[in-house]
C-alpha cells in the first residue's frame, strides 16, 4: 500500500501550481500545503507528449512512482499535495541519479 493517495482532478493540479518548486533536468517538483486539516499526503505525477511516446512516458511514470513510494513517507510534507512533472532529459538518467535529485529537492524545499 503506498504511503499517499493519488491525485486525479486538473483543479489540484493547478492549485499545486501556487506551492514551491524545485527543477531539476530529469523533473520538477511541486509541492503546496492544502490548508485542510487532513493529513494526507497527495501525489500526482505528469509528463506531456513532448517527453515521447506512451511507453516511454508510462516508463517514466512508473520510474516516479517507484521513487516517491520509496520516499515520500520520510520526506513527504503532511497535508500537502506532491506533484512531479516529467521533463525530456529524465527518461535518460540512471536510476540513482533521480533519486539523489529527488532527495535534494525535497531537502531544498523543507527549508
């Protein structure tokens, strides 16, 4: 069971939009406190068509998943929404190297 609930309404999406970022080559990383009293930590992952094709979208889609399952629970802020758009230069990173940018984008962003 993953350790937040997916985000699926363009409205949240856009409203996320108001929070901090931080970019990186491979995404960028959105994250805006909802100002409700549940505790809930929201993700919601997107990349466009300019990425590539289904299957390297879907492939890059699971990739963020796997990253934010294994660490939105340590580093996650409660009560806010999570959002990763999937840039053209991610699909090309190793593995690790997401995650090293992942780690430093949510400890740049907790500050």
């Amino acid at each position: 069971m993953p350790p937040y609930t997916v985000i699926q309404k363009r409205a949240d999406f856009l409203s996320a939009n108001r929070g901090k970022r931080f970019a990186r080559p491979g995404f960028v990383l959105l994250v805006s406190d909802r100002r409700d009293d549940d505790p809930t930590k929201r993700l919601g992952i997107t990349i466009t068509k300019k990425v590539g094709n289904a299957v390297v979208r879907n492939r890059m889609r699971r990739r963020f998943r796997a990253l934010m399952r294994e660490m939105l629970e340590e580093k996650g802020k409660a009560g806010a929404d999570h959002i990763l758009i999937g840039r053209d230069g991610g699909i090309e990173m190793e593995f690790d190297q997401l995650r090293r940018d992942l780690y430093m984008a949510f400890d740049r962003i907790a500050q």
